[in-house]
C-alpha cells in the first residue's frame, strides 16, 4: 500500500514543484507531525484531495496542493492537549482552535502570499465561521486574483471539511465514533448547501466516497455468469482484441499527473478522444496477429508488419500526433507469448512476460525492419521529420535491436523504454500486481495508486508518457489474465 508520503513526493513530481517549495511544505509538514500526527495525517490528505479536485474543475492543482498540505500549520501553536481533544469541546478549546487560521497565515505571508489568503479563509465558509476579521495584505492583490483566492478557499474548505467529517473520531456530529459512509454526504450537503451539485459531482466522480473496497469482487450472480454461457475458456482473437481496446481506452481515463486523463488534455495533440479513437482503431491489427499465431501453430516468421498496421490504423478518423506506439510495441510480443505458450489461461502473468522476452529473440531481420518502419511512421505522425530511427550492424531480431539501443541510450526515458523489453517487462508486472492488489475502490483509483508508485520508484526521471504506455500494458495484463473478473467497478 502506498504512504502518504509516497504520495505526496508522486505529486510534487508530477507537479513540477520546485526543490524550494518541497523543502518548504515538508519542513512545515515535519514540525506538524511531531505536534500531532493526525493533524499532519489530515494535512497530507486534505492536499491530495485539493488537487484531485482542483484536476477534475480545471483549475491550477499547484495552488491548491500548497494551501491544502499547509492549510493547518498554525496549529503547530496551539497545546498537544487541545488538538488531540475528541470530546468534550468547551467554549475556551474552540476559542484556542479559531486562532489556527491565523497562526497559519502568519507564518505563510511573506514566504507564499496566495497560500496564506487561501488558508486563512478555509474556515469562513461553515455556520460561525471564523475568523470574523481578515488582516490587510502586505500585498494588492488585483480584484480578479481575489475572486480566485475566496473561490480556492471555498475549495480548500470543502476538502478539509470533507476528510475530517470520514477520518475523525469525535462527537460533533452526535455519539463519538467515526460515521458511516451513508452517514457522510448527507452531512456535507446539509453543512454546504451552497456547494450541493459540486458536491454530488464530486462523489459521481468517484473524488467523495469510499476509498477501499470492503470485499473482493464478486462474481458469482446469477446474470453476471450467463453473459459468458458458450464462452470455451480459451484464449481467442476476437476476445484478446477486446481486452486491448479496453486497456488502451481504460487507461487516459484515470487522473495520473503530466498525461492527458478524463478531465485534461495534456496538449492539443493528445485530446482523450484521440487516445478513445486510437483505441479502438488498433484492434484489427492485434486480432489479425492472433489468428496468425492460431493459423501458424508457433511463432509466425513476421509479426511486426502488424505493429506498422497497428500504428498506421490508429490514425484513421483522427487528429493527433503519435499516439500508442509504446502500448502497440509492447503489446505484440505480449499478444504472441499469450496465443503461443497460455491458450488456456494456466499460466502467471509474469511467467507469460518472460515468454514474451523469447518471443522477441525469436523474430527475424525482416521484422526489424517492420518495426523501423512503425516507428518512422510514428515519428512522421508527429511531424518529427528531422527524428532519426537509429540502425545497428549485427541486429538480427527485435530483441538485439532493442539491447543495441539500450546501449547507445543515454536519456532516462529513452534506457527505461529499451530496458523494459531488455529485462522482461519488469514495469508492466509491476502495475499488473499493483493493480490488483489495490484495496482502492473504482478501478481509475487503483490505476491511478499503481501509476503514482511507478512514477515515485522506477520512473522518477523518465516521461510520463513511457508510465502511461506501461500502465496501458498493466491493464491488458489484469484484463487477460483475469478474463471473468469483475475488474472494472
């Protein structure tokens, strides 16, 4: 399971966030915790939670990242005995508490002005809110820049409001002890009545609502089961096909920082509905290779001519630059190790990946070729006209091409991409296991868990979209792999 720590450096990454302000969250954050770890617990989360909302109403997830991780810093003033009081609140605990907000500001102005005007009003908004009376800013801010100061606190103030009403045991809300799921967002909408159609958005999104999953997924209803009546439990085109356009579209869905998602465009090139179109496109491609593999009874003398038509085919109806050509050059081998060595579903995914490393020492020079030839296509796509498709003596199959360009590789993205081919897929297993061994609900929110991982330990360096195509990988690997399964809930 991933920390909270972990996924607050996933996000300074994914943010760009500057070395400085790192430090400068973290230092707070550190000194918070040695106060009061539920607090500093509640912080983290209360910022995690700001961006993924900020994300979902297109607004600027950095501001809102600061705010939220600081939001509560002043408390770091007031006694141990008081923040952690569960019961019990007296008129003088509430009078020590309505100062935070202004100890916040205190020690954030002159170091993160906007932060500071975000935070001081996080608590305005509620019935009594406090403070009554705001200090001047050292600053003038310009009367647009305060309309989005008092709109990113009304933000901040749902999130923090949201996460203490699910993770606070106390009795404000009648007998202490922590509420029911069904017990919440009555409560929320009732305390934010102005925020009542954000707040249903927000839980049909799947940003409110219960994180875990209570059980594992069931799949033994009686409808469910005679959807897959005459189904033979073999591995065949027209079903392969199926889980590779389910991956390919499944996986922009999720909200992973630095790629085009459900709510971003990333750029004007990659829009979601080119990423939709791609996925649906390739399929021919990749049932095609199925049935040759059937038709061959072993590895076929030419694979990746499909990879070229995978690419090729991913154009059609569409606009957009280069899209799928990491998922369509590591699902051919995939594919082919599948149909070849596990028809019938017996064997692990991992074991499946080190057939797929055979798969590639076992193609031929003619399809070294294809594969150059897809990737030119795929760099013409982008209007890289000056790219160049760098060619090797000696390669005489797509795995020694691919170990020769690990070789000559010296961008971090570029080793990690020739790397996953040269060692088995380690990525791909990886967001495979992560996946399912999520207790996250939803499956966006388990994708998102393992994308966020990836980026934290092994590409830390590298290209969101080298992730992205790896992740695209790792959801084929759950959906073939796991053909019954209700996955996606």
């Amino acid at each position: 399971m991933i920390t909270l720590e972990e996924e607050l450096d996933a996000m300074f990454a994914g943010l760009g966030t500057t070395g400085e302000n790192r430090e400068l969250i973290n230092n707070y954050l550190r000194i918070l915790k040695i106060k009061d770890q539920a607090t500093y617990e509640h912080s983290v989360r209360v910022g995690l939670l700001s961006v993924k909302i900020a994300r979902h109403m297109h607004l600027d997830p950095k501001a809102l990242l600061f705010a939220g991780t600081l939001h509560d810093i002043g408390k770091i003033l007031i006694m141990p005995e008081t923040l952690k009081k569960t019961a019990g609140f007296n008129e003088q605990d509430m009078e020590l508490i309505r100062k935070h907000p202004e100890y916040t500001y205190n020690l954030l102005r002159g170091i993160h002005e906007f932060s500071a005007e975000v935070a001081l009003r996080h608590h305005r908004f509620q019935e009594n809110g406090y403070p009554r009376r705001l200090p001047k800013s050292k600053i003038p801010f310009s009367a647009n820049t305060q309309i989005m100061i008092d709109f990113f606190a009304r933000i901040l103030s749902l999130a923090d409001f949201y996460d203490a009403i699910t993770s606070r045991v106390n009795d404000k809300f009648g007998d202490k002890r922590k509420l029911a799921p069904d017990e919440v967002k009555p409560i929320i909408i009732m305390k934010n009545q102005d925020q009542r159609y954000l707040i249903e958005d927000l839980y049909v999104n799947g940003i409110f609502g219960e994180q875990e999953e209570k059980s594992a997924q069931d799949t033994s209803d009686f409808l469910y089961n005679a959807i897959w009546q005459g189904w033979n439990s073999n591995r065949n085109p027209k079903e392969t096909r199926r889980f590779i356009t389910l991956a390919c579209a499944l996986e922009p869905l999720s909200d992973k920082l630095g790629c085009t998602t459900r709510s971003t465009n990333i750029s004007r090139h990659l829009k979601l509905e080119y990423f939709i179109a791609g996925a649906i496109n390739i399929g021919d491609a990749f049932e095609e290779l199925c049935q040759r593999v059937l038709d061959d009874k072993k590895q076929p003398q030419l694979i990746y001519d499909l990879a070229y038509k995978a690419q090729a085919d991913c154009k059609k109806n569409r606009g957009g630059g280069r899209i799928n050509q990491g998922i369509i050059e590591m699902l051919i081998p995939i594919v082919t190790a599948q149909m070849i060595f596990d028809q019938e579903y017996k064997m692990q995914p991992n074991e499946i990946l080190g057939c797929a490393k055979e798969i590639l020492q076992g193609t031929t020079q003619q399809d070294v070729e294809e594969l150059l030839k897809m990737k030119r296509l795929a760099y013409d796509l982008s209007e890289y006209r000056d790219r160049q498709v760098p060619r090797y003596d000696n390669v005489d199959n797509v795995y020694s091409y691919y170990n020769e360009e690990l070789q000559h590789s010296q961008k971090p993205t570029s080793i990690k991409h020739n790397e996953e081919f040269v060692n088995g897929f380690p990525t791909i297993i990886r967001i495979h296991d992560l996946i399912m061994g999520s207790r996250k609900k939803g499956f966006n929110n388990k994708v998102e868990e393992a994308y966020s991982q990836i980026r934290k330990t092994d590409h830390s360096e590298v290209g969101p979209g080298l992730t992205a195509d790896c992740t695209a990988a790792g959801i084929y690997l759950v959906l073939s792999h796991h053909p019954k399964d209700k996955v996606i809930i």
